[in-house]
C-alpha cells in the first residue's frame, strides 16, 4: 500500500495499551470518577462501584474533545483578541511617537517664535526707551543751559548791584536806582523753567512676561525709579502641640535645615523641637524645671543647632540628631554678657549672638571665640537690647531692637551702616520688632510683633508690608528662610506656618 493512503490515525488506534496491572487485558475502559483508563478486569475488580460512570475508551475521547475543542474555542477567540489588541497598542504607539516628534517640533518652533517676538519687542521697548532717554538728555541739556544763563543773569546782576551799593557815592545810586529796579523787576519775572516729572516702574516679582511687556509699552518718558512687588500665599500650617506639654506652647525661635526640617524654640514648655518637613516630630529636648528656658536658634553649615537660654550667659550646642553636644558659658571667652538674646548662623561653623549688653559675639561651635562688636552704643547710646540677628550673603549684619523699635545694619567692618525704623504702625514703622531673615534677593524681612504683620525692606532701603492678619498672621514671633526660598513663620500662639513670596 502506498504511504500515502495509510491512515495513521487508524494505524494508532489499532495499536492497543496493555494494563499495567493485569497481564494480557486492553485498556479499552475509561472510569469518570477516578478520570483515569482501565481494563476489564480492572473495572470489576477495583472500580466495580463505579460501572455505572465506566465508559468506552472510544466514548470518553470523544466527551474529552468536544470539551478541549470548546476551551480551544475560547483560547483561540481570546488570542485572536489579544492580537488585535496589539495591533492597536503598536498603532496607538507609533501614534504617540508621531504626535510626540511633531509636539515636540511645534513647541520648539512656537517657542523660538515666541523668543523671535519678544526679542523684537525687546529691542523695540530698548530702542524707545534709548530715544527717549536721548530725547531727555537733550531736554535736561536745553534746560540745564537756560538755566545757567538765567543764572549767570542773577549772579551779575547781584554782583552789579552789591558793587554799586558798596562803592558808589550817593549820587551815582540815586541815578542809577531806576535802572537797578527796573533790571531786578524785569529778571523777577522772568519763570523758571519746569522739571520734567519722574516716572516710576514697577516689576512685580515673577509677573507674566506678556502682562509686563503690556505696561512696558506704555512708557513714553525713562524709568527713574523701579520698585519690585512682593505677594505672599499660605503654603502650609504646622501645629507644634505636643501630647506632652505641659503648657500651650509659646515659640520665640526657629530656624531650618538643607532638608526642609525645622526646629523651634518653646518657651513655656522649656523645649527646643525639630519637626519633619510633614509635620511630624523628629525629636524634642525638654530643659529641667527652674532652668532658663530656651530663647532663639539657628543651624550652622556643620549641622549644629545652637541655642541661646533667657537671663543667662550659656548657650547650648546640639546636633540634628538632638543629642546636646556641649554647653558654652560664654562668659568664658571675654564676652562679658548678662543676657544672650538673638543668634545667627555664619560660615565655616561660625555663629554670631547677640546679648544685653551692647555686644556680638561671634563664636564657634566648639566654644572658640573668634571676635567682638560692640555695637548697640553705637547705634542708639542708650541701654536697649537687640533681640534678633540675621546675615545677609555679604556679610552684613542685621539685628532688631524690640525696645527702640528699629532694625540696624552693621557692615563687615563694624561699624553701624543705616537705621531704619521708628515707633508706629504705618509702613517702615514698627511695634516691638522681633525676628528677623534675610533672603538671596537682598530683601529682609521683619516679624512686627505688635502691628501684627511681616514688613519687608528690599535692597533699595524700600518698605512693604507683606503680611498681615488678613493673610492668616497671627502675632509673628521669628522668621526664617527655608532651604527651597518659602517664608517660615514661628508664631507666638505655637504654630508655623509656611509662605510663598512671589
């Protein structure tokens, strides 16, 4: 026969399987219940209560196909599924491929329009102002010389006179004295010429480029004064209220560190605390009863903390792990304090405190001091106290006085720059001025205790109040810049809150 008409499908059939456990019996049975094939001898012997769901091997296979063929059914419609489902997701991802080549082509060249547009309306705002200065210029030129002839006019015509009536006999005024009021009436009258008016600008800080380019366009006359407006937005509010204390808390410091972490000072609790930048408590230092409690802080760049204590010369060193490194009595090193107030962070794990006595130490945190301002006489000759201090990046010093309500600058060189201040509440006045910071811009920012707002004085020497009791102050005790620029607020009720300045 040839190879061609032999049915293997039959050929394997008629190739029969012997029972494993009865020599010469067929497996020609299949028993549902135990779903395995038997033999004849094998159903009466050992499946005997099962005859009843015995069938043929031939009938069995048949039951079993149709069940796999129903589940291959299945498979085969899912995987027929899957594959278009594939095919979809490589279209959706070419697609986004093809959508993200040509966004990213569109943003590139909207963009480069958009820089092209405002370069030219940036020349043409330079241009105009550039004519209008030049226009200016010829104007204050034009005016600067009519003036200097009216000058020259009145200054000898002044000299004139004086000499007539100095050396000249009486007849030679009386002769000449018609003359003299007609020349003096006629220069009289002659009016000065105006001033040409000033024009302020004002940049208000992160504003849209298209909203200042608006009113850019509007100048017809040169900028002579630019002021840079700050708004503030409540970011955050943190609750420093721990289950253990014993008191309300009543913050009088705070300071930050690199990670967003910030640590307070509690009066009335005689606790410092460091919070989590969530919120949470990371660790908490609880002064014995009857100690001085804690006043101000800060953090040095070697990651200390350092605490200054009410009515004492001590101050304390701790790392942020909130272990007390040590206790400086700064008495010890020439200071000559009776009481420690303000304290801020220098370079090189350097800090500088301020006391009661008219002094600034600047001292290290290993207890080294590194030098002496005697500062306070200088500025006021009197006995007030400075209570904070903060360190603008050049250097310069910046302390408040709570009893004289001002804030001084003091340079590298010790010597007093400026005051600013007075008592009152209307801007650039203060009520018991207590912390104070400083931020990159220049700006300093002053917690006006009892006005109950934030003013800030820019590099300019210009006030603004930037927060009030509107904006959620509420009575501001020490201020602090965090480490990503936000305004941080320790008030005196025990809360801290977080500001953006824009």
């Amino acid at each position: 026969m040839p190879i061609n008409e032999i049915n293997f499908q039959e050929l394997r059939n008629s190739q029969h399987i012997h029972c494993g456990e009865h020599e010469g019996e067929v497996l020609r049975l299949y028993c549902q219940q135990c779903e395995i094939p038997i033999c004849r001898e094998c159903a009466i012997l050992n499946h005997s209560g099962h005859i009843h769901l015995c069938l043929s091997l031939k009938d069995a296979r048949k039951q079993c196909t149709q069940k796999i063929l129903a589940s291959l059914k299945w498979l085969k419609t899912a995987a027929s599924f899957y594959a278009k489902q594939t095919r979809e997701l490589e279209s959706l991802e070419f697609e986004c491929n093809q959508n993200s080549m040509e966004t990213k082509h569109a943003i590139k060249k909207w963009t480069s329009e958009c820089i092209s547009k405002i370069k030219v309306q940036r020349n043409a705002l330079l241009n105009n102002l550039d004519g209008m200065s030049s226009e200016s210029k010829k104007l204050y030129a034009s005016k600067k010389a009519v003036m200097h002839i009216q000058n020259e006019m009145l200054t000898s015509t002044c000299g004139s006179v004086s000499n007539i009536l100095t050396y000249g006999n009486d007849t030679e005024v009386m002769f000449l004295q018609e003359g003299i009021k007609q020349r003096i009436g006629k220069l009289a009258s002659v009016d000065a010429p105006s001033m040409p008016g000033k024009i302020e600008m004002v940049f208000k800080h992160k504003e849209p480029v298209d909203e200042f380019l608006a009113r850019a366009c509007t100048l017809t006359s040169p900028v002579s004064k630019v002021t840079i407006i700050y708004k503030a937005k409540l970011l955050k509010t943190y609750n420093t209220h721990l289950l253990s204390d014993e008191f309300a808390p009543c913050l009088q410091g705070i300071a930050g560190t690199e990670n967003g972490e910030f640590v307070v000072t509690d009066r009335t609790n005689s606790k410092v605390k460091m919070f989590r930048d969530d919120g949470t408590l990371k660790w908490e230092h609880c002064y014995v009863s009857g100690a001085h409690p804690p006043y101000d802080i800060t953090v040095t760049d070697d990651e200390k903390c350092v605490v200054t204590k009410e009515n004492t010369s001590e101050l304390d060193i701790f790392n942020l792990d909130g272990k007390c490194l040590r206790t400086i009595d700064t008495s010890c090193v020439n200071c000559k304090p009776r009481e420690l107030a303000g304290v801020a962070a220098l370079k090189d794990g350097k800090f500088i405190v301020g006391s009661s006595l008219h002094m600034l130490a600047i001292l290290k945190t290993d207890g080294e001091r590194v030098d002496n301002i005697d500062i306070w006489r200088l500025a006021t000759g009197g006995d007030d106290e400075g209570r904070y201090l903060a360190v603008h990046s050049g250097g310069r010093i910046v302390a408040s006085n709570q009893s004289m309500d001002f804030i001084q600058f003091i340079d590298t060189a010790k010597v007093t720059q400026s005051i600013h201040g007075k008592e009152g509440d209307k801007c650039g006045e203060f009520n018991s001025p207590r912390g104070v910071c400083t931020d990159k811009f220049g700006n300093t920012f002053i917690a006006d205790h009892g006005n109950n707002r934030i003013q800030l004085l820019n590099a300019q020497g210009e006030f603004q109040v930037l927060l009030t009791g509107q904006d959620g102050l509420s009575v501001p005790e020490a201020i602090n810049i965090s480490s990503d620029g936000n305004l941080v607020i320790a008030e005196s009720d025990g809360k801290v809150k977080m500001y953006e300045y824009v």
